[in-house]
C-alpha cells in the first residue's frame, strides 16, 4: 500500500498555508487495463485542447441523432453555451427504443427492495419501453403535459422513478426531482419555483425496515407551492404494493389519483418520442448555495446525455455484458448521471436499491453485490465510512468481485480510501474518485482508470476534455505543484454544463463566472472561467486535491445544505433573532450542522427552543439537515459592521484556535460560548480530536463568502 511521503510547502500570510502528505501512485490491474475501453494513450490527444470543441463530437456519436447538428459549440450568447447546434433527437429514445433490436430481453434495471423477503425485480428493456410509453401516455392524456412544461417528481429509490423521468423525456417534459428524504415544504418551494402544476410521488417506501408514508408530504408541498403563488392541479401517486395503498394519508379528490389504477386505461399505448432540439431542457435539479433560495440547475438534451455516455464508457468502464451498480440516490444528480441517463444510455444493466446498505445488517451491500453478480461498484466516502464502521471485515465474507469503482461527493480520507481499495475491491478494483457537482452534468476531475495511476485523497487531473486551473482571488494562475490552494475553475465549457438557473440567469452569470470574467461583452470562451466554488490544490503532477466549498455551502453526508437555507428556517421561529450554522468534524458523515440562535430580548434558552430549531429545520428542509446540536447563546460574535462571525463559532464547535478576534464588536462573548459549548460537549462525551491541516483550513475560511 502507499507509503506515505510528508510534504510540506511554507507560504505567505497572504495565501492559504497547506501542508499535506502526498500519497505514492497505486497502478491498476493489467487485467484491468486488457479490458478498459480506455486503453489507448491516444485518446488524450484526441481530446486535447487543440481538438476543442469538435473532440466531444465523439461523445455525441455515442448517441442516435435525429438529426445531426451543425454546430458543436455556439459561444454567441456567452456564458450561455449552446452545444451540437441543429441536431435533434431524444432522451427516451436513446435510453430505451434503441436498445430494443438487440437488447430487448436484457435487464436495464435491476430494482432490489429494501425487504430481502421481496423479490427483486429484473425490468428487462423491453418491460422498460412498455412501462414507459404507457405513462407518457398517461401524462400525455390525462395531465395535458406537452414539451416544454415541468413536472416536480419526489419519488424514492423505485424502479417508477427511472420510468416517470423516462417518460417525461420522451414528450419533452422537464423533469425536476426532489430527493425523497427532503420534506414536503422543500419540495413544494421547489415546485412553485419550476412553476410545475403536475406533482407525482409515491405512497410509501421503505427505509431501515420500516413503510414510511410518503404521501403526507405531497399534501405538504402542495399547500407551501400554493403560498408562493403556484398551483398543483394533479398529484399522481404511485403505489408501492400496486392494487394497494400503503399510506393512511387520504387522497385528495378531484386532484389527487394512483397511478396503478389509471394506467389499465394506457395499457399497450405507444407514443412516438418527441424529437427535441440538443438545447432543449432535460430535466431540472435543485442545489443549494450561498442564499436561501435553491437554484434549479437546467440540463440539456443533447450536451448532457452525450456528456453523460461519453464519461460513463470510459470513466465508468461500462461494457455491455457489465453489471453496474451505483448506490447513489436518483433524487441527486449522481442519480441522474450515473444511475438512469449515462448507463440506459450505453444499453447497460443498472442496479437500483431501494434502502439503506447497512439494513437489516452490515453484510447486506455485499450480498447484493454477490447475487447480482456486481462488477462495478459507485458510491460515496460517507456510506464507505459508514460500511466500514458497522463491518470493517463484512466484505471478506461475500463472494464478488469488482473491477472497477467509484468515489464520488466529498474528499475522501486517504485511510478511508485504503480500505475501500484493499477490502471492498479486494486490491482488484481500480478506482476513480470523481469530483464534479450538481451543475456540472458529469464528472471534471478524474483519473481515467486505466491509463492514469490512482492516488489516494486526490481526485486526479482534469477529465477529458476538461481544463482545469487554480485562480487566486485576484485571477492568477496558482501553478502545479506551488503548494498553495486557490479557487478551482474551468477554463473551457463543455457539453454537461448547465445551461442556467431556471428563471435567474442572472444568478446563473453572476454566481459562476462573474468573478474572473473580464469583459462581460466577449464571445470568446476563453473569457469565460467556470468558477466551481471549491477549494483545492494542485500538486506537480497535475492532480487535484479538492478541499471543499468556499460559499457556505455544508457538505453533510454528501448532501449540500446552504447556510442560508438552514438559517433562515431558524428565523421562521418566533422566538430567535439570529441564526448561524456551521459544520463540524463528523467520524462518519464528514461534516455535521450545528446551529447557533440567539433570542429576541424577553425570551429565556430552554430545551423547548432548541427543539423547535431542530424540528423547523426538518420540517423546512429535510431530516437530512437536522443538526447535531443546537446551541442558544447569549450574543452571536459580530464585526463592527454587524456580520457574524461564523468562523469564530465553527472553530468553537470544532475546538480550535478562534484566531483573530480583535476586530470583533464584543470579543468578549467569544470566551461566554466557548465555555458553554466546550463544556457541555465534553458533558457529552464528545471529546476533541485533532484535525488535518486541511480540516483546519475549512473552519478557518468559513463564512468568509459573504
Ligand atoms: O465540494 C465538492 C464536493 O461536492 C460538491 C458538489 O456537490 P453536489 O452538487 O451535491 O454534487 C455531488 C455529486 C457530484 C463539490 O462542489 N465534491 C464532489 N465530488 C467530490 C467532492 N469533493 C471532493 N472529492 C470529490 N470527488
């Protein structure tokens, strides 16, 4: 295994002082490399920088066009990119019908339900283009759905959801899922915002062995659109047992309707797939940021899927005779990507499962590998951090055997990644830790796994196609190698990137490329760096290390809360006046969310108030999002001008240096909350650790955003 080399690199006050270890390079397998459908050197100079934008051409091939494009990049309406200009041709298609002639007995979704009672369901291709086509014509007919308009989806991990996306692609309709665990009020905010009057879910579904109703939320989001001015005419349900309601939540007449019961009407129904212009939205995807409102990230049509195909073939390694399990949720977008579109695209079977990989026990993950036959293997450092607490040898006991897999939505701990390494992949499985975001459509940096040796804690080089930099504040280049971290961007667009923010692209300009653009006016991409908001590093040779966000933006479990969005769910509480979430170390989750309120004058700190923070914030949210501890404080420590010092609370909760607080208002408070905090921490046995140089480097620039 890696030896570790320390290295460190001094720097000025001005920059951010980084001392990591650098990790030796861990070759993959040549049984790997025999087999990769990336194995030839040559593909970088295809997708080198003198071959942009026409090398993505390759990407697009991939798909089946109706018509092919004219123009592979359109800068004219800067930074509103435009790919493969006057092609046309259709998601569903491309997913489904094409794959029919020689695939339609073949398995594209593996659905395996939380109860390992139930039985696992295989959806053959064929199965998935009936089932599809019959609710296209579903919401053809009886919600009046044409393209163009947009449907919010808060579905679970059922093989229903890749069906209602699907179908909605196929006449053209935006699709806007919320992740199921978010609560009703999330996502009717994110209904009214998308402007959907269509609402489809499911009654009920299972996680940690119990049937939660799901259906209650749908009553929530309806009611919370309806206050911001947008009406849900239809909710379709779905039912988790068909013929059966699983929910004691009542359905609303003349507005509410299961969709089992309505579908005998559609039984055998086709409708022809809508041939949609490459620009045309996909789908929509809500993120959090920097204020309380979520940006719904629009996705192309044709750039994303040819973007999402291109990356799932040569960084998912993806082969026909494959099986490719990827354990993210659909409800963000690794789900989109690398569970539905990318997979169903290149005509390959996806795992899906329904609950939680440690239920009923911490063997159950491996189980499914090993019945399934799994050979590819997706997931996050927080449910690997997770396996590995709750059976750090389970793995040993199963009989499957990975060849490749993924690491994807929060830095991962080269000690973390060693065991995934040696005993989930068994020392067989090259990995790729892919780094990329809700905006981005597919991965930007990565090793492409065979011809670029992995290195533990670093995502790698930029993908193909994909130039990367690191910028200081001021807009220089922080070169390879030089030790210091600065902002990393994207010089280049590329097919997967969002379009805008739905209904703001003026958020869209400002949030993303504002910050290094220098001539607002230029049609020249060159002009144009994608500003990603993450931290990182780049060592000399070329990989990056990502050190997470610069935008209060908390990454619990992999999930992105805004600071924002969680504050202000605090302050719909009568009794507080400020609000300040911050993160703090988690063993498990990487981060976790504490909150800190101050109350408006006359009201006392109880019990009761902390809970009902913890409660909005679920209720508003999600549970998700419920903090780990909620501390009601005297005073909130502030700058002379009034801001809050969220560094200076996150290095209390975090136990660390407080650093300068000469500037503060009333410095005096610091010393109150660090005594009332500390103390009560260490009440509860949670006993400081001491942090990495990077962990100390993410408190200390904390809320320095705004
Ligand atoms: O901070 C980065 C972190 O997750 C953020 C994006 O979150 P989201 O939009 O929810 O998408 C997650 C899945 C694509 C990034 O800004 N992140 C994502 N992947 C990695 C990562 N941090 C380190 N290493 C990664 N591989």
């Amino acid at each position: 295994m890696a030896t570790q080399v320390e290295r460190e690199t001094e720097t000025s006050e001005a920059q951010i002082a980084v001392h990591w270890r650098e990790e030796e390079y861990i070759h993959p397998s040549p049984k790997f490399i025999g087999q990769a459908n990336a194995s030839d050197p040559a593909i970088f100079e295809r997708f080198s920088e003198k071959n942009f934008p026409e090398c993505f051409k390759e990407y697009a091939d991939l798909l089946s066009w109706d018509q092919y494009w004219h123009t592979t990049l359109d800068t004219s309406n800067a930074p509103f990119w435009k790919w493969f200009v006057g092609g046309k041709l259709n998601a569903s298609y491309n997913c489904v019908d094409r794959h029919l002639a020689k695939d339609r007995n073949k398995a594209a979704i593996i659905w395996v339900p939380e109860p390992e009672a139930e039985d696992t369901q295989a959806i053959t291709y064929q199965e998935l283009y009936r089932r599809v086509n019959e609710f296209a014509a579903l919401l053809q007919d009886f919600c009046g759905l044409k393209a163009g308009d947009r449907v919010t989806l808060h579905m679970p991990m059922v093989p229903e959801l890749p069906v209602t996306m699907l179908a909605c692609a196929r006449l053209g309709v935006i699709h806007s899922e919320v992740f199921g665990g978010f609560s009703g009020a999330a996502c009717g905010d994110r209904a009214a915002d998308s402007g959907s009057e269509v609402l489809i879910t499911m009654d009920a579904y299972y996680r940690s062995g119990e049937l939660i109703d799901h259906k209650i939320k749908a009553d929530e989001a309806v009611t919370v659109s309806s206050e911001k001015g947008n009406e849900i005419k239809k909710v379709l349900v779905w039912q988790r047992y068909p013929g059966k309601s699983s929910s004691p939540t009542p359905m609303v007449p003349d507005r509410d309707v299961f969709v089992n019961e309505l579908l005998n009407t559609y039984r055998g129904k086709i409708v022809p797939p809508v041939s949609m212009p490459a620009e045309a939205p996909l789908f929509l995807m809500y993120t959090s940021g920097t204020t309380a409102r979520p940006k719904g990230c629009q996705h192309s049509t044709g750039g994303y899927l040819s973007y999402v195909a291109g990356t799932s073939k040569y960084y998912q390694d993806i082969h026909p005779e494959d099986t490719y399990w990827c354990m993210a949720d659909i409800g963000w977008i690794t789900g989109h990507s690398y569970i539905v579109y990318g997979p169903l695209a290149l005509g390959a079977t996806t795992v899906m499962y329904e609950g939680v990989p440690t239920y009923p026990d911490a063997g159950r993950a491996w189980r499914i590998a090993e019945r399934l036959n799994v050979n590819i293997f997706h997931t996050a450092p927080t449910t690997i951090r997770m396996l590995r607490k709750v059976g750090p040898d389970e793995p040993k006991k199963y009989n499957y055997h990975f060849k490749h897999m993924t690491t994807v939505g929060e830095p991962i701990e080269p000690g973390v990644w060693e065991w995934y390494y040696n005993v989930v992949g068994k020392g067989e499985a090259a990995i790729v830790d892919t780094w990329w975001q809700t905006e981005n459509g597919g991965f930007l940096g990565s090793t492409l796994p065979a011809l670029q040796p992995m290195k533990p804690g670093s995502c790698g080089p930029g993908v193909l196609g994909i130039n990367p930099v690191i910028l200081d504040e001021e807009g220089n280049v922080v070169e390879a190698g030089s030790g210091r971290a600065g902002n990393i961007c994207i010089r280049n667009p590329w097919p997967g990137i969002f379009q805008t923010v739905y209904g703001q692209p003026e958020r869209f300009v400002e949030i993303y490329y504002a910050k290094y653009n220098k001539n607002k006016d230029s049609k020249d991409w060159h002009d144009w760096p994608y500003f990603a908001g993450d931290g990182a590093l780049q060592a000399a040779d070329g990989y990056f290390r990502i050190l997470g966000r610069v935008d209060d933006v908390i990454n619990v479990a992999g999930h992105r809360l805004g600071t924002k969005e969680l504050e202000s769910a605090c302050l719909t509480i009568e009794e507080v006046a400020e609000a300040a979430a911050v993160p703090v170390m988690d063993e498990v989750r990487g981060r976790a969310v504490e909150m800190y309120v101050a109350l408006k004058p006359g009201n006392k700190p109880s019990k009761e108030i902390e809970e009902k923070v913890g409660e909005s914030i679920e209720r508003l949210i999600g549970k998700v999002a419920r903090p780990k501890a909620v501390w009601v404080v005297a005073d909130m420590p502030k700058t002379r001008s009034g801001k809050i010092m969220r560094r200076v609370i996150a290095s209390i909760s975090n136990f660390t240096d407080v650093g300068d607080i000469t500037t503060l208002a009333n410095p005096d408070i610091v010393d109150t909350i660090r005594h009332q905090v500390q103390a009560e921490k260490v009440s509860r046995g949670q006993q400081p650790r001491e942090l990495s140089p990077t962990e100390l480097e993410e408190i200390k620039r904390f809320g320095q955003a705004e």
